[in-house]
C-alpha cells in the first residue's frame, strides 16, 4: 500500500462507540412498552420496521430515531401509551444525544503514529449537528485534516468528497465498521478499504456476505494492526 | 463591487420559501391543543421556549421542531393529550419534509444572469438530510458550483468555509435574509453582505437593528434589483 496518502476513518463504531447506545435505549424503551404489552422480539423488529419506513423522510440519526420510537409506541399500544411515557422516550432520545463519547481501545496510538504520514479525515453519515459535536466532544479532531460529514455514503458521495478534496482515488484508503458504507461503495470506485468489524451492527448496514465475495479487501481484528500493515 | 469574485446565497428564505411553512405548522398545532386548552399568545411563546432550550441539543430543522411541539403539548396539557393527536403532530412535522419547494419570485431569473459572471454557492444552515432533499426539490442546482451546508453560521464557520473553498474574503458576497446569520458574522470577517428582508422571520433570527447600526451593508427590497446593481 505504498501509493496511499489518504486514510480516511468512519466516525461511529469505528473511532468511537455508538451502536451499543442505540441497542440500551431500545431496551430502556420495551421496558417502558412493558407496561402496556408483553415484551418478544416482534418488539424490536416492528421498530425497526418504523425506522426504515422514515428513513427516506428523517435520514439518519438520533432525532429520527426517536420521533421513531414515539412513532412505535403508539402504534404498539393502540394509542394507550400515557403522556408521561411519550415524554421518557423523548429523554431516552435526549441522553443519547447527550451520551459521553468513548474513543474506542487502541485509536488515539494508531492516529499518533499515521499522522505523521498520511493526510488524515474522517468521513461519517448521520445528523451534522450530532456529529459535529460528538467529534468536537472525541478529542480526536487534532489528528484529522478534514471532515466531511455525508448523509448517505454511496459511490456517489464518496466520488465527490474526493473531487471536492483532489484525492487520487488510487490513492485513497477507507477504514470502517460497515462492509455496506464503508467498504462496498469504496471499493467500486477503485480505492481500497479496510474492514475493521465491531461486534454490534445495526441491521441497516448488514449485508449478505456473498455480496462482497469477489471483492478485494482486508478484514482486520482490531486497528492497532494498521500501523504494520501499512509499514508505518 | 467590481472585486466580487463569489456570491453565495442563503437558502430558506432566500431562495425559497421557508418560514410560512413552519408559522402554517404552529396554527396546525395550536388548532390540536384547542381541544385541550384555550389558545392564546402564551402558547407560542411556552412552544419557543421549549425550541430554544432544546436548540443546543437538537440543533435548526424540522425534526428537532416536531419533537419539541410533542414535548410542548405534554406539558401545555398536563400530559392529557391523547395518543391520537401526539400522532397528528408527528405527522404534522412528516407534511412539513414532504413540503414542496417553492423557489421564490426572481430568483431563477436572476441566477440566470449571474452563473454568467460568478463562482455562486449555497450557503445554508440546518438539518443535512432535510437540506439537501430541498436543494435536490428545487431544481436550483444547476447554478451552483459548490453547496455547503454548515451547523451554524457564524464568523468561524464562514471563515472556514471560505478557506476550504479557497475564496479571498475581500471577493466574497453573502446574500440572505438574516441579519443574524447571513450579514453580521460575513461582515465581520471583512467580506460584502446584502439583507434582502423576507416577510417572516424566525423569532431566533431576529435582532436589535441597533447592532448592524454602524455596519455597512446594503439592505434590497428584492433579488430582481441584483443584477443591476453588480453592473451586470
């Protein structure tokens, strides 16, 4: 990989934790629903089910999610749920949005060292607000050039985030949790990707693995392998 | 003005039509709450308190809005409203996303003339997915060479945006209708700024003119007059 001079890192799940704090509030909120109906899993796939159906209309992010969950819990209690419960969930949105970001293990070394040799930028989709904050409250921005905060992370998007900066794509390396966003769309433009897996993925960006069968790219344990890999 | 090299433009407000949408939604939603309670002036003012101690949390745009015209109804009716209506104001904000884009009188007239003469971009603030749907809507792209949508606009966020784009300050003209936010913070930065007022106007927006007193800028009753202006 000697060609690479620009590594650019996914935020969520992969410089910091995020989904975790998605899946507690989704069981913070059946407890809440637990009062008015008996909790299965049907529960978290009719969520889900309201959350896909607002995508198109709230894009990603925590605002979305929660308008989602207030969306569910009426229709999960036939309009039962009381005042007071809407307003919980409304404050299960807000914690999360006031949540302490975690750096994840072994980050802040990694960026340590590659920062002496490669440009550095995250590229992250969701709400810009959030974002923004969530990497001013990280303490990593001293280590990235550029950000550039998305609302969806295609071919499309990836291709104009590097025209906007004068990236090579030839020259471009993407690091990400997501095989979906952060590895599919960047591989189709003729870069290259990393695939660093977190333990817990969102059932938005899972993928049938065949899809990326003929694919060329790394999958790596943990990112504090980067640095050898790339002989830096 | 013969030094100006770039002109970037405001979105809502400016280009099309914003603020009636959301004053149109608030009588939506106080017709909801008559069947609570009895509507008078204390009920905007208890909406937009609610708005702007959520503002730091949720940041601008219409999701952040729906969510806190459900927390304002639980409150104004003592957590009686019932599940139905907490539905109709979700669905309220839902009609506001899904609102047409209505580009605003001249504006494509004049836009026609200028992407002759200038670098034009947008500069909006607001919700990222919201704003580049609208963008997308209002069939305005084709003038314009670069879109960024910022989470505040400031004098730090001009200047960076400025840098990123490689634009002189000394070249650069904003046009809005906020003094707030398109006039004050560009004119500090030692750039041009013109206020073209827009009917309505956001409470959030609003300022003592008594702060631009001895600031220099040129308020225009209408876009059509631009062209005219620039000599072009």
């Amino acid at each position: 990989m000697d060609k690479i001079k620009t590594i650019a890192f996914d935020a969520d799940d992969t410089l910091w934790m995020n989904e975790p704090i998605f899946t507690d509030t989704r069981l913070k909120f059946e407890e809440i629903l637990g009062k008015y109906i008996s909790i299965n899993e049907n529960l978290e796939k009719e969520l889900y089910s309201v959350e896909s159906r607002n995508l198109k209309l709230f894009g990603y992010g925590i605002k979305g999610f929660t308008l989602s969950m207030v969306e569910s819990a009426l229709e999960l209690t036939n309009y039962a749920i009381k005042g007071k419960d809407i307003e919980r969930i409304i404050l299960l949105g807000k914690e999360m949005l006031e949540h302490p970001v975690q750096v994840l293990p072994d980050i802040e070394e990694v960026l340590d060292i590659l920062e002496n040799h490669y440009h550095l930028m995250i590229i992250t989709k969701g709400d810009l607000w959030d974002q923004e904050n969530k990497i001013a409250r990280s303490g990593l921005m001293r280590y990235f050039n550029t950000v550039e905060i998305v609302s969806e992370k295609n071919t499309a998007t990836y291709r104009e985030v590097l025209k906007r900066n004068s990236i090579n794509a030839a020259e471009f390396l993407m690091i990400g949790n997501s095989l979906k966003s952060d590895v599919l769309p960047v591989i189709e433009m003729g870069s290259q990707a990393i695939h660093i897996p977190f333990h817990d993925t969102w059932t938005h960006e899972m993928i049938d693995k065949s899809e990326v069968n003929e694919l060329t790219y790394i999958e790596m344990s943990s990112v504090s392998k980067l640095p050898e890999y790339l002989g830096v």
